[in-house]
C-alpha cells in the first residue's frame, strides 16, 4: 500500500517491524510530521478530547484535503484512531458541525463526515450555518443558537447518546452554538475535537470519555 500522502510504499526499507506490524495509511515520515495533542478538557462543562495539534504535516493535509479537494486524503485524519473511538464511544451518534453554504458549494463536497468515516459511528449532520440577521420569529434558544450562526434543521430528531465533532477547535463558538441548539436535560452529550485546542479554552477534566 501506498502512502496516501507522499505516494511511497508503506514499509519500504524500512524495519521487519514496520514492514510486516504497521498499521497505517501514512508512511513513518509522514506520519512523524504529526504532533500529537491527546488531551482530555472541557468545553463548558462538556467532556471534550483532542487528537492532534493543528501544525506540520496535520495542517497540511487539512488545508489540502479541505481547500484543495483532495477527497483521498480522508483517513489519514482518524485511521490511528479509529479502533479506540469505536470501542469508547459505541452507542453514540456524531454530530457534525456545518459548514458556511459557500464554503460547501466551494469544496463540493461535505468534508467533516468524510473525515469522521474512519470512528465506525453513525453520523449525522443537524445543524446549518445561519445568517445572523434572520432573527425575527425565533425563540430565545433559537436566538442564543442564531448568535453563534448556527440552528437544528426544521424537524431534526437527535438521538439520546450524541458525540458533536469539528475538524479544528478555534474560540469554541460553533460548538458553544451547537449546544445551545440542544435540550441537554435529555441527551447524554460528549463532544469529539481532534485538531487544534486553544489553552485558553481548556478546563481540567477528570475524564473526557464517555460511559461504556
């Protein structure tokens, strides 16, 4: 198999180990050029939980894989992943964050579940970008919701046990809006972020995963 980054064979010189053991769709340089951000935070309250730092060969790949269309590029994201997100997070449903309308007929392509494919989880995607101005019959959750630019779709029914998800955590303020949308009294809510985690929004956690 071909590195799905630089195009080298996977293993290709490299140790018996490597050769034969690793499991990966990037090859060991590639993949090196990752940093790791595993951490365990919370957002607001929620549970929340990092993969990787938004630098190096991770940024590269986002920006190609988002800006460029390069729609091969989609398991590098989770594929180290995706057996422990699978395990530690069945039964739960992955809420995607939205994209703005332009940036979908921009890329043609919705970029965030082709990147979650690899956690093995149902996914769907509830929420819209909104124009803020569009405030006028709404309720006070919708305009909560409306300040961060985001609402459920008309009639969406949400699961009980939802995991939201973005590719890169910034101010939090999608993820804030997409709480705002939920009725946290009834939903088990896990958030997923695994890019880029500001410290300036982290809180201690004493775990960031959810029940098994």
């Amino acid at each position: 198999m071909r590195c799905l980054m630089c195009g080298n064979e996977i293993g290709e010189g490299k140790s018996l180990e490597e050769l034969f053991y690793y499991d990966d769709v990037l090859c060991v340089s590639c993949r090196n050029t990752w940093r790791r951000n595993r951490k365990h935070f919370r957002l607001d309250g929620i549970p929340s939980e990092s993969r990787w730092d938004y630098q190096g060969g991770f940024r590269d790949a986002l920006l190609q894989f988002k800006e460029c269309g390069d729609e091969a590029l989609k398991p590098v994201f989770l594929y180290p992943d995706r057996k422990y997100l699978k395990y530690r997070y069945r039964g739960y449903t992955i809420l995607c964050m939205p994209s703005t309308r332009e940036k979908m007929e921009q890329r043609g392509f919705s970029h965030l579940p082709e990147m979650l494919e690899e956690a093995g989880l149902p996914i769907l995607e509830p929420f819209l970008k909104i124009n803020q101005t569009e405030q006028k019959k709404k309720t006070r959750a919708e305009r909560l919701a409306a300040s961060h630019a985001i609402m459920l779709k008309p009639e969406i029914r949400l699961p009980e046990k939802i995991l939201l998800a973005d590719d890169v955590l910034t101010t939090g303020s999608t993820l804030r809006g997409a709480l705002s949308c939920l009725d946290r009294s009834h939903h088990r809510i896990r958030i997923f972020v695994f890019a880029l985690v500001p410290r300036t929004i982290l809180q201690p956690a004493a775990s960031g995963l959810p029940e098994s």
